[in-house]
C-alpha cells in the first residue's frame, strides 16, 4: 500500500508533482518487473535446494541469485541514469513535469543499485521460510523510515518532489545492512534440520 498512500499526499504539493509521480511510478513498476522475477525465481531455487538438504547448492543459488541481481541491477541503473529524459519525455510533452520527473528517475537509476539487492535479498529469505523476518525489515523500511522522511523532506522542511524521493530511496538502504548481516550468518544446515523435522511432523 506503500505507493498507493504516499501517490495521493504528491498531489497535494501541486498538479505537475502528481502528474510526475504517476508517471515515474508507472515506469518504476514496468522496469522493476524482471528484478522482482529475480528474486522470486530466487525464492524458489533456494527453497528447493534446503528442500533436498543440500547446503552447497543452497549456498552456491543465493550466490548466483545475488551476482545476477548485480549485474541486472547495474544495467537498470545505467538505462535509467543515461535515459531519463527520453524516458520522461515519452509520459508527458510537458516540460514542467519532464523537469521534475527527469532527476528523480536518475535519482532511482542510483537508487536501483541498493533497491534490487534489497529486493532479492528478502526474496531469499521467504524461500529459506523466513518470511517474518523479510516482512519486518521489509515493513521497516518502507514506513518506519522511508514514508516519515518523505514526509518530513516534503512537508516539514518544503525541500520539495525530489528530495520527498530522496526519502523513499533511503529506506531500502538504511536496512540493507541487516539483511546482508543476517544473510552471511545464515546457517543452512540449521533450514535443512528445521524443513526436515516440519516435514517429520506432516507425516506424523
């Protein structure tokens, strides 16, 4: 509901925002597609892979999942970075909104970097059966420090459109950390013995 809540409060900065906003999330959306297949191709190799007790093939999935979210990430990044007038020219002729659409959607080619991992990485974990986890430092980031520094940017100190998305993209990195810390300290073998006694108890 995160885009659907904080769409809306754009609007009330001014019609050539919301036109803006609509139109970058419109596109963040189509772009973003292949990265969330990513992580949920991901997703399922990982849980396989415990599924069949094997913590080397576990192991090597999240690193090959991780290294291609890399590499896609990167090239989104570039795309959006080099391409972000054409692309804000093709939502709208309007010069005013282009002007404040165009550094946003650089903003969140940089942004891409970081959001891709982001995105992988929690995909990883509801593979491994961690879904509480991925849901709370998802949560986390999104409204515990992404939506109150959008509103804090936008409404509070009147920094104005860009830097209310400074504030979204923030988010995201802030917990990255924990994600990465809890996924190096994974213990694999720990998954297996736990998916091995859930699937004793089912057959009991």
């Amino acid at each position: 509901w995160f885009w659907e809540v904080i769409s809306p409060l754009v609007g009330l900065i001014g019609a050539n925002e919301l036109a803006a906003q609509v139109s970058i999330v419109n596109f963040i959306m189509l772009v973003f597609m292949p990265l969330a297949s990513l992580g949920m191709a991901g997703a399922t190799v990982v849980g396989m892979a415990i599924g069949e007790g094997s913590r080397t093939k576990a192991a090597n999935s999240v690193v090959a999942v991780l290294a291609t979210t890399v590499g896609l990430g990167g090239c989104v990044a570039l795309l959006l970075g080099f391409g972000a007038s054409v692309i804000a020219a093709l939502y709208t002729p309007d010069t005013d909104v282009q002007s404040l659409a165009t550094p946003v959607i650089r903003l969140f080619g940089l942004a891409t970097l970081w959001k891709s991992l982001f995105v992988s990485i929690g995909a990883i974990f509801r593979g491994t059966g961690r879904t509480k986890f991925s849901s709370a430092v998802t949560s986390a980031a999104y409204w515990a420090i992404s939506f109150p520094l959008f509103l804090f940017f936008g409404f509070v100190l009147n920094w104005g459109f860009f830097w209310m998305w400074v504030g979204i993209c923030v988010g995201s990195l802030a917990v990255l950390p924990i994600y990465a810390h809890a996924l190096y300290y994974m213990d694999f073998q720990v998954l297996i013995d736990e998916r091995i006694k859930k699937e004793g108890k089912k057959a009991a």
